[in-house]
C-alpha cells in the first residue's frame, strides 16, 4: 500500500512526513506538497518554454513560503532552476539571509538580497508563482515583470491576480491558475493517483525525487501531443494545441494514466526502490 496525507498545514506536515517515511518501508506522500509541485513544475517548464525562456536561466518569485511553495520551489531547483534566481515572499516579506528565526524550510530559500517586498522583487522578474491569497498581485506589478511573463496564481477560489486583469495589463502574458473556468487548470488529479498506481504496481518502497522528476517530465511530455477528441468534447473546443492557452494536459485526459504511471513506475525500477518488475499489462491505457 501507502499513505497519501492530505490538509496538513506546515510546519506540522514536513514533521509528519518525515517521520513516516523513516517508519515505514511503502510510499509516503503528503500531495499538498508534492503533488501540487509536480503538475506546477511541468506547468513551469512548458510556459517557459513558449515564452522562450529556460528553467535555469528564469528569475523566479514565489508569493507564499507554506507546504505547496516549499515543495515547489523544491522541485523547480531539482529540475534545474537556479536557488540563487529564486525569492520566496511570506507575511513578513522576502525571505532574506539576514532575518532571524526563520525555519529550515524557509531558511534554505533566504536569499542574499536588499529587496525586501514583493513590489522590490517583482521588478525584472520572468516568473511569478502565487501560491497565498486573492488579489496579492497588482496590475502595476505585473506590469514591472520582463518580457513574456510567467504567472502562475493559484490561490482559490480566487487567485492572486484575475487572468482578466492580467491580460488586459499585459498581452505577453503566459497564465495559469488553480480554477478549471480558465485554461492552464493548475490540478493535483494530474497527478494522483496516477503518480501512486505506477508505484504500487511496481511495489516501491518510497516516492522519491527521480519519480516526481519523471511525472513532471511526463506531463510536460503529454501537453505536446495531439490533444484527443475526447478532451475536446469535454471542454467544448473544436481544436487545442500546446501554446500559451495549453501549457499542461487536460484532467479529463485518460492518456494521463498510461503517461504519468509507467514514467513513476519506471523511474522506481530505475532508482532502486522497485520490488517488481514492470507489469506485463504497461504502458496502460
């Protein structure tokens, strides 16, 4: 079996995982966390992308510093992104290198900076990930971000800044938000329970890195395909293709389970922590 936590708030949620990971010998994956990091990260990398901007070269704001920016933040550096380019934002303001009693989560993303607030570190910025409260990005900051900007607001029910807003302020702008009324529905069904199938059918002993690298790789995978009419039918589109309306599949794509579980399944087999082989019955469908 294993064990997928769910509405555990930090820092509460990095102890509880932790310890059950050292306990026990089966996936642990606390899915605010990871799963809300892996469907961002191959979000991330495909807006980039159409922006024509690298995940190593981008200048990162995170509005938020709980469970889901952590891991976030987290993964987009595994995948590649730069700690240095990365200025994560909470209640008091960017986490910096000289603010005191700051936890070990926060602490690994203190930046050694002089800017101070989201309107400082906005400027220049090529990416922004919101993942805190309605109405927290201004049309005058969005305005300050490069060319191309990248905004993930994934507050809900409303997000950080309304995709009306920010298209109307910027007309280079790649948008996703948490809602499924506006494209680039940033959604943890992508990812589960596909990301737990291809590992219990291989029987893992843990979620690591190299699968979420692998999940992310295969949504990012997945977007560039034709997209089926059976999506189409669901959202009531005659044609959808990878671009900035498109940048991560659909959740009523069942090709999802097929990608995402042999990817985490492989990688399991691939990083040592498979007691199986891979099913006969993969890739599924």
């Amino acid at each position: 079996g294993g064990i997928n936590l769910e509405d555990i708030k930090a820092p509460e949620c990095f102890e509880i995982e932790r310890v059950l990971i050292e306990r026990c010998n089966i996936p642990v994956f606390h899915d605010d966390q990871h799963g809300t990091a892996i469907v961002t990260a191959a979000g991330m990398i495909s807006a980039l992308e159409v922006a024509g901007k690298t995940l190593e070269e981008a200048s990162i704001v995170c509005l938020g510093a709980g469970a889901a920016a952590n891991a976030c933040m987290k993964l987009l550096v595994n995948m590649g992104a730069k700690i240095e380019n990365i200025y994560m934002i909470d209640r008091t303001g960017v986490i910096h290198s000289g603010r005191e009693n700051l936890t070990p989560e926060k602490a690994a993303f203190a930046s050694e900076t002089d800017k101070r607030t989201l309107d400082d570190a906005i400027e220049g910025a090529d990416v922004f990930v919101g993942l805190s409260g309605p109405n927290l990005l201004s049309a005058e900051q969005l305005a300050k971000m490069a060319a191309n900007p990248v905004v993930f607001a994934c507050a809900n029910p409303d997000p950080e800044i309304r995709p009306e807003l920010a298209h109307e302020t910027r007309d280079d702008v790649i948008m996703a938000t948490g809602r499924s009324d506006f494209p680039n529905q940033v959604n943890n069904v992508l990812g589960f329970p596909f990301i737990f199938r291809g590992a219990m059918d291989v029987r893992a002993t843990a979620i690591n890195e190299e699968m979420k690298a692998a999940a992310v790789r295969a949504l990012v995978d997945l977007a560039k395909q034709p997209v089926t009419q059976e999506v189409l039918d669901a959202y009531g589109l005659e044609s959808l293709e990878f671009g900035a309306e498109y940048i991560i599949p659909k959740a009523t794509d069942s090709r999802l389970l097929g990608a995402v579980s042999t990817a985490v399944a492989q990688a399991a087999i691939d990083s040592g922590v498979a007691r199986l082989p891979l099913p006969e019955s993969y890739p599924l469908s």
